[in-house]
DNA sequence: CTATTTAGTTATCAAATGATAATTAAGAGG
DNA sequence: CCTCTTAATTATCATTTGATAACTAAATAG
C-alpha cells in the first residue's frame, strides 16, 4: 500500500461522501434561501456566535459577499447581529427564533434520511463506522 | 452509541471531509474552465465513457445546463463526443487529448498536497487510514 | 496626534448557474 | 403507420455568485 494507491482510494471516498451527503441534505433546505446561504446558516448554527470575518475565512468567500449574504439572512430575520461592546467595529452573529427553527426542521429531514439509511446496520457496524470515522477524523481530516 | 449521537458525528467528519477536499482542490482547477465544468470533466476522468444523461443524474443539472456545459467544454476541445452506433439518439463522452492533461495536471497538484498532509504519518497510521476508508466505504457511503 | 490597520458596508459589474419552453431526431410499442 | 417515449439541443430568462473599488468607523502603532 503505497501512498498513490492510498491517494485513489481517497479520490473515490471523497467522491462518495460528497454524493451520499447531498442525497441527505437535497431539498432538505428550505426554499426561501439559497444554497450559500444554507450554508452559512449551517456554520453559524454550529459555531454560534461567529463573526463576519470567521465566516468569509470558512466558507471561502470575500467580505462584501458575505456581508450581502448575512444582510439578506438578516432581512428574512433569520439570524441577529449583536454587537461587540469592546470591539466596536466587531459583530457577533447568532441564530434568531426562526433561523434556529429552520436549522432544526432541515437537520431533522437530514437525520431522519440518515437513519433510514443504516436501519439494517447490526450493532457491530455501526460500532465499525464509529470507530472508522474516529480514524479518519484525527489521523486525515484534522 | 445511539444513531443520534452518530448522526451528529457524521455531520461534524462530513463537514471535515467538504473542508480539506476545498483545501486540497483549491485552485488546482485551471482558470479555463468553472467549478461545474471541471465537477463535470473529473466525472468523465474517473467514469468514461459517459453519456450526457448520465452526467445529469449524478451532477444533479438539468439536461439543458448539461449539455451547455458539454457544449463549452466542447468548444474548449477538452472533450469528444462519440455517437452510439446502435441507438443514434445517444452520445459517448470522452476526455480528448487536451482534457486529459489538464486533468492529469489537476490530480497531480491535489495528490501532492495529499502527499504533504500525510507525510508524517507512519506506516501504522496508513494502514489504519486505509481500513477505516474500506469501512466506511462498504457500510455508510456504498 | 497622525498614520496605518482592521472590520465591515455599499454599490456595481461580469459571469456562472438554474429553470423552463420549444424543438429535433430516433427508438419502441401497438 | 401512428403514437408515445427517450436523448439531446437551442434559446431565453431570472437569479446567484464572484470580484472589485470606494467608503465608514473604530482600533492600534508610532
């Protein structure tokens, strides 16, 4: 097992992932926002509270997108701006009511795809899964 | 270990996994072509012969953005279109020449930062990592 | 105090992407 | 032959996304 071998075997998981994690998460967001913006909610719902800045380094994008996003996230009054009492120039960015509410019902679609989806795993795999995603999260994806 | 707190394990690796894959991808494409069309040119390389239908269902585009994008690349002599001699309606899609070394260019990049993100990983390690993909592979992402 | 840096916004533009309707051509079933 | 279905294309439009310049306001370094 050479490091190239490892490397193909790697293409093709990733290639998996991404497949399986977008048959879980498709049309789980709502329509009212876009794909990015599902994203960004997803990261704030995670890390919360995060700043604009985290965001843009994260999610790959630059400040005056990411700025427009989160002002059109704020708009649909789905997250709240709070501001830094000893930064000024610093904000904070949380979840509203409705933003926590929409997270909850599309991770709850998502989780529900998930269990479907390993309903016949026996005890013994998904102790094997558990174990593998162990590995892979310190040793690879660190 | 219920499947609950697996399920959020999973959504914290997947997020992992979306992460170093942006990382060890970014800017390895050529500025030729778009995210989408190089999405589109990796299936080909792993997969081809593909038909268009094909590339449809497993990109999640519709059939008309499909074969815009083919066409472009098309244009960009990255790709050749075959027709099927049995069923005329159909085409084969294949990288040409061109397609296959920049995409040759691309997997070389991507493999060698992989190299650099495991280079002190010992044998063990490897191994262990090579498991854990087998696993996942078979029981979670098949 | 002044210059520089940092955090974020606004405005604007180009390009990429997504969605739909209409069309062509060919295979399949009767 | 006729109808239905399938594979793919073309044209068109709205929306999303990416990129850049110019700006405000506040912190920081000298």
């Amino acid at each position: 097992m050479n490091k190239n071998t490892l490397f193909h075997k790697l293409v093709s998981f990733t290639t998996s992932v991404h497949r399986v994690t977008h048959e879980l998460t498709k049309n789980a967001k709502s329509d009212l926002i876009s794909q990015i913006q599902f994203n960004i909610l997803e990261y704030i719902a995670v890390n919360q509270p995060v700043t604009p800045s985290e965001i843009n380094d994260c999610q790959n994008m630059s400040m005056p997108n990411t700025s427009r996003e989160l002002r059109k996230l704020s708009e649909k009054k789905l997250i709240e701006k709070i501001n830094d009492s000893e930064d000024r120039r610093k904000q904070y960015i949380r979840l509203s009511n409705d933003g926590e509410a929409m997270m909850n019902e599309a991770f709850a679609t998502i989780e529900s795809r998930f269990i479907k989806r390993v309903q016949n795993a026996s005890k013994e795999d998904l102790e094997d899964i558990e174990r593998a995603i162990d590995i892979l999260q310190t040793k690879l994806f660190n």
